[in-house]
C-alpha cells in the first residue's frame, strides 16, 4: 500500500496516511455517509515515526 491509497467497504472509507514496504502504520477511518463530518473521521496509528 502507498500514502494516499483509499479503500472503500461497507460504508467504511479507508485512506493510508503513512505505511512502510511491509506494512500500513497509519490509516484515516471514515464512514462513507456520515452526517457530522467531526463524528466521521478517526485516525488510527500503530506507533510509526
């Protein structure tokens, strides 16, 4: 996976803000039809620098 990459499933936006070859370390969470976009985005990160 690239930075920027974007993955949708389910009503789940998925975009990979950073990642290494091997591995994601930090995704960007959203539901695709969320009403309030500050209760939509969640940042999720396994502890990369």
């Amino acid at each position: 996976p690239t930075e920027g990459e974007t993955l949708r499933v389910n009503g789940v936006v998925l975009t990979v803000l950073a990642a290494e070859p091997t591995r994601v370390t930090r995704v960007r969470v959203e539901r695709a039809e969320a009403s309030e976009p500050s209760e939509a985005v969640q940042v999720w990160d396994a502890g990369g620098k």
